[in-house]
C-alpha cells in the first residue's frame, strides 16, 4: 500500500497591496531612495587594491548558485550582491576575503527576505569549509557596521512589479492603453 502525502512545502506570500502597487509616487520614491544604495564610484579604481571585476564576478556566480541550489526566495541574490557591492565600495578588502565576504553578504540577505534563512553551517559546507561558522558571525558584525546596519536596499526586483503594469502589452484600444492591473482593477 503506497502513502500519499498532500502536504505542500509552498511559501505563503502577502497579496500586493494596490495603494502601492498603483500610486506612480511610490515609483518616483523608489527611484530617488535607490541612489542611496548604490555605490558612488567605480570601487576598483578608488577602494579596492587587491580585489579585481573578474573576482567580483566569480564570487557573485558562486552566490547565484548557492541561492538557486538553496531555492533562496528571488529577492535575496540581487539584496546580496547590493551588499557586496556597498561594503566593496567603502572598505579595502583581500581577495582572500571575498568568498567570506559573499557568504556573510547572503546570510544577511536570507535573514531579511527569507522565511527560513541560510545557516551558518551551511554556507560554510558551500565555501568546502574553507571558513568556520564563528568567522562568519564575526564578519557580519563587521559588515552591518560598514552598511551603517542600513539593509532595507532598494534592488532592482522592487521595480519589477511597477514597470510591468506600464508595459503596453495587450490592452490596446483599452483605457490608458497599458496592462489591466488587477489590484487597481485599471488599465
């Protein structure tokens, strides 16, 4: 006799809420927020001495993985690398660092978007244990403290939702001639 199990290990997302998602003043506030999260010079040429783009590049693809193979929630690699991108910009750092800097960079990140964060243990199994767990959680210090503790980054999935609803895209001849948006029941 075989069991069949009904459970569902889904996420239980909040609807969007159409006071936002409708308001072109939330996208104009978005847009000016972003530039605080963003870096303000080229971080290579002003900041970094032993780290290069094709390094940056390579932590960021390990990252990319380890939040597909984690099935981390979509907003926590790109609020990663704006992390990674951040604390770059304002502290010299040894390339030895880097992948360290990458697994402190998600856990921050998992912590604030997921409902069940990546672990410490786990993300040093990810790095072939080249670094401890204390190290990690010493090293999260160190970066909330760079970041001023200022994590709620805008990123760029925070624009998804906005842009697409200004898309024309099948609404032609309707009113405004846009998408219908179903949380504004407009078009």
């Amino acid at each position: 006799m075989e069991l069949l199990c009904l459970e569902r290990d889904t996420v239980i997302r909040a609807r969007p809420d159409p006071n936002l998602l409708c308001n072109d003043r939330v996208l104009q506030s978005l847009l000016n927020i972003e530039e605080r999260f963003i870096p303000q010079c080229s971080y290579f040429k002003c900041v970094q001495k032993d780290i290069q783009p094709f390094m940056r590049r390579m932590v960021a693809t390990w990252m990319l993985e380890v939040c597909e193979e984690q099935k981390c929630e979509e907003e926590v690699f790109p609020l990663a690398m704006n992390y990674l991108d951040r604390f770059l910009a304002v502290f010299p750092t040894k390339k030895c660092y880097l992948q360290l800097l990458g697994a402190v960079c998600m856990f921050l990140a998992s912590k604030l978007k997921e409902t069940r964060p990546l672990t410490a243990e786990k993300l040093c199994i990810y790095t072939d244990n080249s670094i401890r767990p204390q190290e990690l959680l010493d090293w999260e210090l160190v970066v909330l403290g760079k970041l001023k503790w200022n994590l709620a980054a805008v990123t760029p999935n925070d624009f998804i939702e906005h842009i697409v609803r200004k898309l024309p895209l099948g609404g032609e001849g309707k009113r405004g001639g846009g998408v219908y948006c179903p949380w504004c029941a407009d078009w």
